[in-house]
DNA sequence: TATTAGCACTCTGATATTGAGAGTGCTAAA
DNA sequence: TTTAGCACTCTCAATATCAGAGTGCTAATA
C-alpha cells in the first residue's frame, strides 16, 4: 500500500513537473524539499510508485513523470486539501468588465472564455444554454417580405430566438397573431424539449392537423424550434500553443483536431453536467480517443437551481490542476451569478 | 526588359513550386516542360529572373523560389488568361447542400467557409453583411421579465437582431407599441449607419429630448443598434496545418495569431470590398505586418447590386491561386445568388 | 530493518564530421 | 546566342563522440 510518506513524494513529484517539464529525478526532489532523505531512498520510493503506476520514466536513466494514474492521485488528493491560488486580478476583470453584457449570453461566455484562456494558457471553453431544458415564454409572429415569417421565440431564461420562416401559403398579419396567441396558450410553460416532441408526435398523428390553422401553427412553431442547441464557445488556441507541452508539431494537430470536432467537446461537456460540482477527467480517462491525451476541468453554470450550461478548460494532462479549478469554479460561480440574478 | 520566353519560364517555376514546395532548377525546369533549351540557357534566364526580383535564392546553390513580386506577375498573367479548373463537386456541394439554409446568413456564412475550407486545404473566411449599410425595415419592441424590453430589428436584406434591454422606468407594452410605431415612421428605409449617427447627433441636442416618449424611444433604439456590426467565420485551421508550407512551429504560431486578432481579418476584408470584383493579395502586399507572409484571395457578394459582405480564401503565398480564384469567384457567386434571391 | 554511500551502467542531447547530391556560375567552344 | 564542361557551394542525412543526468544495485551503516 502507498503510505503517507509516498504520497508526499508523489506529490512533490507531480507537483515539481507541473512547475517545468523536465522528467524530475531523485536528486531534485531532495533538494527542493525538505524530506530529510537521501536520493537513494527517494529513488527506492520512485521505483515503488512507478511499480505501483503513479510513474512512468520516458526511458532509463531519465527522471519520473507522472501517469495518469499520478496526476489522478494528486488530484483527489488536492481536492481534500484547502487550497488556495491568488485569483483576485482574474476574479476582477469578470466582475468589472462582463457584468455590464449580463443581456447577451453569447458574449458574456465568448467573453469569459477568452478571460480563462488568458489566465490559465489553456484552452477555455462553455457551452451556452441548453435550449432544451429552457421553458417557453412567448412566441411572436412577423410577417416580412413575401412569403416569409420571423418568428422569435422567448424563454424565461432570457434566451431570444429568431429565425425566417418560409410560409407556402398566404398568411396576413391577423393570422398570424392568432397562430401566437394559440402558441403562447398551448405551450406557456412547457420546456422547448416538450414542445419539439409533442409536435412531432402531433404531425404524426396527422388527422388532428385538420384545421388548418392549427397544422400551419404547428408547422411555424417546428420552424422556429429548429434552431442550433447547443453551441459550444472554444477560445485560446494561440495561448496552448505557448506551452511547452505543446512545441512539437503532432502535438498540435492532436489539439487542433480535437478542437475542430465540436461536436466532440459539446457531448463531452454535456456528460459532465450531468453531475454537481467541478468535474475533472484526465487523459485516457476521456472516452474519446483524440481527448486521451488532454485533461478537462469543468463545472455547471445554474439558473436559479437548474444547470442550464457549462464551462471549463481543456489543456494538458500536465496542467496545473489547482489553479485551473479554482479559476473554472470562479467562473461557474461568476456565470450563475449573472444568469439567475437576470429574472 | 522581360520578354515572352522570360515570362514563360518565370511561370513555369511558380508553377512548379506551387506544385511541390522544393526550389527549382534549371535541370528541372528543362525536363518537366518543352523549352528545347539547355540547362544552361535556363539558369542565365533565371539568374536574369532573380536580378529583376522575380525569383530568389534559398542559398547559393539551390534551386529558385518565386519571390511576392513572382508570384504578383504570376497571378496577373494567370488572370489574363483562360483558367478553368474542375470544380464541379465544389459548385455541386454548395448548391446542393446548402441552398436549404438560405434564411439563416450566420449558417450559410459558416458552411460556406467550411467547404471553402474543405475544397482549398487554405482558411476559408466570410464576412457577414455589413449591419451599417443594411436597410432598415421594422422594429419591434416587446415586455419582458420585469424591467426588460426585447428589440427585434429587422432590415430589408434579411437581416434580424434582437437584444435585450434594461429599462429603468416602467413602460406598458402600450407605451412600447408607440414608441416602436415612432420608430418605424421615422427610420423605414434609412441605413442602419444612418440612424447611429442620427442617434448620436440627437442625444447631443439634448433639448429635443424633453419629450420622454422620443427620448425613450432615442435610447431603446440606440441598445437596439448596439450589436456586433461584422462579424466574421475562418475555418479550417486544422486543413491548413497539414500543408507542408506549416511545417515548423513558428509558421503555425504565425497564422494563429494572425487569425487570433479577428479584428484585423475583418479590416482587411472590409478593405478588399471596396473594390469590384476578385482581389488578390500576396504576402508583403498586406498593409498589416501580421499577414505579410500571407496571401488572400477575396471578393464581395451582393444583395441586388449592393456589395454587402466578403468571402475569400487566407494561405501561404505559395498558393494554388488558379484553383483558389475559381473557388472565390463561385462561392462569391453563391452568396450573391441565395441572398438576392431572398427578396 | 530501514537508510545511505558508492559506483557502474544507460540513455539523451548537443556538437562536430563526413560525404553524397543537387544546383549554380563561369569560361570557352560551337 | 546557346551550350558543354567543370569547379565550387551549400544542404541534408548519417555517424561518431562525449558530457551530463539519472538510475539500479550492492554493501556498509545506524
């Protein structure tokens, strides 16, 4: 079993290739920190950790660097700990310079994502709200040039909507305010996920289409649902692109193509929000095979109680996790702030 | 001066290294095409070549690499000349898969720059219709939780935005109906551009604001306004680190922070669509000292006659420009085609 | 029994050396 | 004006060398 003792020098060990990327050796750790051990014992230890696969070496006679499995450890192992970065100037600018956009989500987490890539060098990353579980405020219809209508969908989350209908049959503006009206009644305080599947299944049941206005209220209504759900803000890229971990070239097409999938990191982030609290996986620890080689840091954003989003950095398993989650749990925090005092 | 078998030649390198990025020889250049002349004659045109500063030198003894100036006498030349590439798949992609998304802009923007992307191996880049100089149709004001108002603006060319508003007095959605009927009689068929600057030089003359209801109004609609006025797609990044011009870091480094600085992108294209037609710049013809090692390839699309947006293709200098022109040119064709269709 | 000093061994990474290959410029001949 | 011939230059890849850092093992020590 691993004893207090070699947690320590785990630690240290993490904690010093954190600080640079050289694999670190016996020698460094006696010095750097006070174990009051010699090399040779330190060196006995390593040996039991890399047995035990919290190590790994690059090849012999170099030093230790962790495994997955090491950084794992030393996480679980911060997250018992009180810890505490200097996160003030990061802190300030969100406060001071977003809450003025607190209207425009989109900008607000553009915005904070690029904050968090600033400060940590990696990748930030959020997801905007989920449409799905928004509820449905009000639907307006407009009636613009020829055939087409603006719908424009609001939900009590503070989500806007709009999108330009085709209509293939004539509709006056009358029409159309009735078509709102039956809308607004039908679906007021539903989730926008209830109403997509309760239309599908009323176009399905194709008789209650009938009359007519209500087929093409239907039919509007799944036009202006039809909207993109998630949509995923990434930002950073030149910042990684600084780091050390980063200075060969495979490396970087790894990163840019795991970037390039959003879809990739929209599922992935999705999962995580499933559960409360900042969410950490690293390495092969991901599902998806282009992320084995990145760590992720994540939390929710809530309104009121509800999670309704996510936000979180992506960089290298080598990343300095303490830092990170405190800066991901600022952030989190600093969104729900913002989302749920908006009502 | 540069006579006909000079200009033959010099295209024939610029051909052969956009072809494959090794510097080309004299030897070379007389096997691969049919000059019925002798290395020798070859190396006395291109020492000529490199004189004029068409062509230059890695190092003394290799082959000949096509200087900006080479390149620019390339293009021209290509340009007054018959190019037609096969772009068929190109031409069907984008009729075929996007025509369905022709009301959403910021979509069909993005997947235009996507298969630009794609099709190229270069960065595909769009800029959205320029707000300013949009027509403007109606707007529409609406209650919403507690203090808030949402605008929805919509123009002639299909533009709609929409924004949340904080308002500090209370207003019945009776008083929005006035204020909004205000609006669309003052402003119907004004430039967006137009009614800013009319904005501001109202609020200056703070004397007309004593009417609250105008004055009211003056501020909901200058929140309205406030959007993002350009807003730009790239895409392809991960296409473009597979080129061998991307091959060391510092180049990659380069084009990252190049298209970082999305502001400088958007200048550079606004730039461009003040000019009829395809415009080419090649490297160090770039104003911006970030690009100068770039090359683009832009040109507008329209809505009727007027020039509302860009689209365009950002590579290395070492670029197929014959294929990348006839890209521009169709995807510019398009835009124009979907967005002037719309009426 | 746990720790440590000593030492041989291993692997990396920087530096220097070499030689083939490709291409040039120049000169003199056609 | 064009070309053959040739000496010269530069790159790039392969190879050798060597200091430095770190390990594992053994035997001595507390």
């Amino acid at each position: 079993m691993i004893d207090e003792r070699d947690k320590k020098i785990l630690c240290a060990v993490v904690q010093s290739y954190i600080n640079s990327p050289d694999p670190v050796g016996s020698r460094f750790i006696t010095k750097k920190y006070a174990f009051s051990l010699s090399p040779a014992t330190i060196r006995n230890i390593m040996s039991d950790l890399e047995e035990m696969g919290f190590l790994s070496q690059p090849h012999t006679s170099a030093g230790r660097v962790p495994t997955d499995k090491g950084y794992r450890f030393y996480v679980d192992f911060l997250c018992s700990e009180e810890y505490q970065a200097d996160n003030r100037t990061f802190v300030y600018e969100l406060t001071r310079e977003l809450e003025s956009i607190k209207n425009d989500i989109d900008i607000l987490l553009s915005e904070t994502t690029r904050r968090l890539s600033n400060f940590s060098h990696y990748l930030g990353v959020a997801l905007s709200p989920k449409a799905g579980i928004a509820t449905f405020n009000r639907i307006k219809l407009m009636k613009y040039r020829g055939n087409q209508v603006v719908t424009i969908l609001l939900t009590d989350e503070g989500l806007v909507k709009n999108k330009i209908v085709d209509v293939d049959f004539e509709l006056s503006q009358r029409d159309l305010n009735r078509i709102s009206s039956y809308l607004n009644s039908e679906f007021y305080g539903s989730t926008l996920e209830d109403i997509r599947l309760r239309i599908i299944r009323e176009m399905a049941e194709e008789k209650i289409l009938c009359d007519t206005l209500i087929s093409r209220a239907i039919r509007i209504c799944r036009e202006a649902l039809s909207f993109q759900y998630g949509d995923i803000f990434i930002s950073g890229f030149s910042e990684v692109l600084g780091l050390p971990d980063f200075s060969d070239i495979e490396r970087i097409k790894e990163i840019s193509k795991a970037i390039e999938d959003k879809h990739l990191i929209i599922k992935l982030l999705d999962k995580l929000s499933k559960s409360e609290g900042i969410q950490i996986i690293i390495g092969s620890e991901n599902s998806a095979v282009e992320m084995k080689k990145f760590s992720v840091v994540a939390s929710t954003y809530k309104e009121g109680n509800k999670p309704i989003g996510s936000v979180g950095i992506i960089g290298p398993t080598r990343m300095d996790y303490s830092k990170t989650i405190a800066m991901v749990d600022i952030a989190a925090r600093f969104l729900t702030g913002i989302v749920s005092g908006n009502r």
